[in-house]
C-alpha cells in the first residue's frame, strides 16, 4: 500500500527524491488590493496567531513570527516567512496529527486587476510518517482548508466595510456652518 501512494506521487523506490503535491487556487474579489490583503491577514490570523478582527487596519505579523494552534488532534506549528504588503504572505507550517506529519508551505499572492483583485494561494505539502499511507485524505484536507480560506475574503471585507461606515455613522459631524466659516476664511486669506 505504501508503494502504490508513492508512485502515485511521482517517486519510485530507486530515487530518493520523492515529487512535492502542490495545490493552486484563485479567487477574485472587488474590493481593492488593499483591502483584500488586509482581510486576508484577518483570516489567515484565525487558527494561527491571533483571533480576526473586523477592521482592515489590522497588525500585519513580522517575518520571523512563530505560532502554535491546538484545535482537536491537530498541532498546527508555524512560521510567517514572508510578508510584503500589500502583495505576499508566505507561511511554513507543521501540521502534527500523531501519528502523521505533514509539512506545508503557504504562499499568497495578490494582483490587482482592473476592478477588483486577484487573490493567488499555493500551497505545498510533504507527508511524512503514518501520513503516507493516507496520501488522498491529506490532499482533501488541504484542500478543503485552502478553499475555506479563499470563501472567508469576501465576507471578512463585507464585514469590516459595514464596521467602518457604523464607527463613521457614530462619529460626531461638525455643525455644518462652522465648516462653512472655515472655508470662507481660507478663501479670504
């Protein structure tokens, strides 16, 4: 069985090199990319370093910035390799479900387009250990990770978009005379 799911993966039993599956997804969205990186810090925060925020002002993490997430079975152990806002976050992350490891590479990139942007997410993975032997389960759960992810943009940007017009809302507004003496002021000068 464990040579049929590394063949299945492009190794053989000669070479030692083994193929790393690689997974790539796109979506688009008509926010700007400005936006669209900052709710992508939100979401990729949750489950990592931090919970999300609904405000698209959010810390960017540093390059160098380690992070350890236990949700059921699952130690997520991580690094932030890269990022360059408002266009990449690479992430290196170890994914620990005893007993199988599973080494993974995350790689977003953003591009803007004409309306909107373009939201890239490549991600790499390497079984290791009893994860081997379950090389198709990875490959969805990966999947379906990275899917969740790239769904999550859209409503993150909606959300902090209508947090933003309610703090506006909720700000106090200068009497609309007094912005008019001011005008005439600097007109007069």
């Amino acid at each position: 069985m464990a040579a049929r799911a590394l063949a299945s993966y492009g190794s053989s039993p000669k070479s030692r090199r083994t193929r790393v599956p690689r997974q790539r997804h796109e979506t688009r969205l008509d926010a700007p990319i400005t936006s669209a990186f900052s709710a992508l810090i939100d979401v990729a925060a949750r489950g990592r370093w931090g919970a999300a925020r609904l405000v698209l002002d959010a810390a960017q993490p540093r390059t160098g910035c380690e992070y350890a997430q236990q949700r059921g079975s699952v130690l997520r152990r991580g690094r932030v390799l890269e990022c360059l806002r408002p266009v990449s976050i690479k992430l290196q992350e170890t994914l620990l479900d005893p007993p199988c490891c599973v080494k993974l590479r995350l790689h977003w990139r953003l591009e803007p387009l004409d309306v909107g942007s373009c939201v890239l997410l490549e991600a790499r993975y390497s079984l290791r250990g009893a994860a081997v032997l379950r090389p198709r389960h990875w490959h969805d759960r990966i999947h379906g990770h990275c899917t969740r992810m790239l769904g999550a943009l859209a409503p993150q940007i909606a959300a902090a978009e209508r947090a933003a017009a309610a703090e506006a809302a909720a700000r106090p507004r200068p009497p609309r005379g007094a912005r008019d003496v001011r005008l005439i002021r600097r007109r007069a000068n």
